[in-house]
C-alpha cells in the first residue's frame, strides 16, 4: 500500500475514491490468515519505519511551474506513485528522496525499473512529450515499449488517463533533472537462481 505516496492525494481526491470503493459489490470471501514471521508481524515497527521514511502532507502546487507541470507532478507523484518503483529501496524498504526516479529493483519480483533521469536507461530527456504520452497510454511509442509490471500498470490503470492527464505527466517526467549513472548498488545487484537460469535461457534463443 504506497500510503507514503497517498499521503499527497487530496482530501477530495481520497473522497473520490473511497465513494468508488464503496459502490463496489461486495464479494463474501475470509480472509486469509497473517503469514508473516516474527518481528516482520509486529505492527508497532512501522512507527519505526514512518518515523524515518514518512513525510505526511498533501501536494502542495509549485507556484514558479505551470499548472499544466503541477498536475503531472500530482499524479506522478502521488496517485500514480512512481517512485515506488523508479526509486532504490534500502533494506528496510525506505527510499530517498535524493535518488528518486533514478531507478530501482522492485522487491519481491527480482524486476528492474529504470532510470526516468538517465538517457543511458529509460531516460526521458531525449523524448518528445508525444512519444511519453503514447507510452502512457497505450504502451507502445516510437522510443519504446513496457513490458514486465509496468505493462500490467498501463493495463490496468495509465490507458484509461484523458489526454490532458497524459500530456501532464509527460511535462512533469520530462523535467526530471538527468542523471548519467545507474545506481552502484543496480550495477552490482546480486541476480537470483531463477533469473540466472532465465538469462541462460535468454541467451541459447538469441544466439540460436
């Protein structure tokens, strides 16, 4: 639950989306019980987490930028959540705000997000808004393609922005300031039995 990023969401965004939520029809289903070892179960650690991680506040608009940037910056920054994925975690699952979008490995999927400031990535410095905008949308541009989990996010989620969101977000993205080098700890990243054994496979098919 990305409430680190919701927290920016406004007060009649979150009405908006709770008065969704309850038109919903409801499914009779129990719920599973807790899975989690000890200390991962104990609740209490997350006052630890929030206190070092956790900075509460709605979007605050940037009055120097247009409203066009500022509307990007909201949806980026906070109902689209990006950063959760475009930023390094540390080990206990915090980010920082110094290296945001500058990529990072999602947990517990073993999956690389790029760089959005590094042209040598995903970079988008180079991009026209179009080319952003067409990515957002349907997933699919003249620069590239998603694949992985941000194709679920354009499936389930980034097609259905009008063409104003779309536009915003590409204006917002697009500021971002460059970044040349991927993160030490991405170029060193220690790659999983599973994902050694997918690249291996990779390979044989490529070079066959």
């Amino acid at each position: 639950m990305p409430f680190a990023a919701y927290t920016e969401v406004t007060r009649e965004d979150c009405d908006a989306i709770f008065a969704y939520l309850k038109s919903v029809p409801p499914v009779r289903q129990a719920n599973r019980p807790h899975d989690m070892r000890f200390p991962y179960n104990n609740r209490a650690l997350l006052i630890g987490w929030r206190t070092l991680y956790f900075n509460e506040g709605e979007f605050k608009p940037d009055r120097s930028k247009s409203a066009e940037w500022n509307r990007g910056a909201y949806l980026v920054e906070g109902l689209g959540h990006c950063s959760m994925c475009h930023t390094a975690v540390n080990v206990q699952g915090g980010s920082s705000e110094a290296r945001a979008f500058e990529g990072g490995l999602i947990p517990m999927q073993n999956w690389y997000a790029p760089s959005l400031t590094s042209n040598r990535e995903a970079g988008l410095g180079e991009w026209d808004l179009q080319h952003i905008v067409d990515l957002l949308q349907t997933g699919v541009s003249n620069r590239g393609t998603v694949y992985g989990p941000m194709a679920e996010v354009v499936y389930n989620s980034l097609q259905y922005l009008t063409d104003e969101d779309s536009r915003a977000m590409a204006v917002y993205l697009k500021s971002l300031p460059a970044a040349d080098s991927p993160p030490s700890d991405v170029r060193n990243m220690p790659l999983s039995a599973e994902a050694t054994l997918t690249f291996r496979e990779g390979k044989r098919v490529y070079d066959s």
